[in-house]
C-alpha cells in the first residue's frame, strides 16, 4: 500500500495548481457571502473530487491490468482510495479552520463559536466521505466519461427529490414528528459522533462494491 500513497501523492502534487484555484474559488465565495458555511462545504467538495480523479488516471492505457499484476490487492486498492479521501477532507478541514481564522482576525465584527466550527466540521467530513464514497464504485464501474453522466443524473435525482419531498410535504412531515428537534437538541460532539459512524458505514459499504466493480 506504501507504493500506491507515493503513486497517488506524487500524482496529486502535480496538481498544486489546481488546489490553488480551488481554494481561491472558496475564499472568494466565503467573503463575497460573508458566510464559512460554504467554505468548508465547497472545500470539502474540491478536494474530494481532486481524490477521486485519481482512479481515472489509473485507468488510463490500461492502467490496471498492470497495476493488479503487482502484488495489489483490489482491496487494498480501494481501502487505499478511501483513505486517500479521508485523509484530504480532513486537510481540506484543516484549510477551512485557518481560513475561517483569518477572517476572525481580520474582521472585528467577525465572531464564531468553537461548537459551530465542531458542527461544521462534522457536516464537512459527512458530506465529503458520502461523496467520495459514491463516486469511488462510480468511477471504477464506469470510467470518466459514464461516470460523469451518471454523476449528472444522480444529482438530478437528489435535487428532484428534495423537490418532491417540499412539493408533498414531505419536509414539514419530518418537522411535525421532531426529527428535526431531536437532532437540534444534540451537541455538537454528539453530532461529530454520528457523523463518524455514518461515515464508516458508508465507507465500507463503498469500498466492498468498488471491489466488485473493478475490471481489469
């Protein structure tokens, strides 16, 4: 596993250029809305999708018949993928926390609570482990190309339904039964919690189907 971290860390080295921009985009976006919600969405989001292109440039020239004709199991390539994930969403946290750091420093009327940078950060690891834990078995079923098609229709699919569920009432369902109160009344470690276990689970589930996706 010790090869594919330096493949892939060289590989993600060469795109410096790229986290750059990246982290442009967010800063920009974080003082235009004057909001660190986004940062650590968006961020989370980029370095997500910056991990998961790795696998197509396995994929290139056959990469993987040569790949898998080393000692490299499938699964401890796709371990190794989601680890790879992981690790740059927590990196893409930690960039977030020193931005929002700088804007504190530099803006007086600028204040923000230890709990919500708890809760952000718990939001910003759920949303960027499920992302990655979708894309992962997508890109490894179905290459760049189909893969960004389906990526397209899923997204269709979870904004439509969120669209369904305010038309049917879906969302005002949920509120009337506290679910939604019963989730505000947590702390934020609470809600750190149930974000790790959520993001373990799909992980696993993520890295069982990406291993029986694999075509050499």
């Amino acid at each position: 596993m010790k090869g594919l971290w330096i493949k892939d860390l060289l590989m993600l080295k060469k795109q410096w250029k790229l986290f750059a921009l990246f982290m442009l985009i967010t800063v920009f976006n974080g003082y235009a809305n004057q909001s660190v919600d986004i940062v650590f969405m968006l961020m989370s989001f980029f370095f997500v999708t910056v991990a998961t292109t790795t696998i197509l440039y396995d994929q290139e020239n056959q990469g993987f018949t040569y790949l898998f004709t080393l000692p490299i199991k499938k699964m401890k390539y796709v371990i190794q993928k989601e680890l790879l994930i992981i690790f740059l969403i927590l990196t893409s946290i930690i960039m977030s926390l020193f931005f929002v750091g700088v804007m504190v420093l530099s803006q007086d009327n600028f204040t923000i609570s230890g709990e919500k940078l708890i809760l952000l950060s718990s939001v910003a690891l759920l949303f960027g482990c499920l992302t990655g834990s979708i894309l992962t078995p997508l890109y490894l079923k179905f290459g760049s190309e189909q893969a960004r098609l389906v990526v397209l229709i899923l997204m269709g699919t979870i904004f439509g339904g969120g669209f369904l569920a305010q038309k049917t009432g879906f969302i005002s369902w949920l509120t009337s039964n506290g679910f939604l109160d019963t989730i505000s009344t947590m702390s934020a470690i609470q809600l750190a919690g149930v974000s790790v276990v959520i993001v373990a689970v799909f992980t696993s589930v993520s890295a069982v189907i990406s291993e029986r996706v694999i075509k050499i």
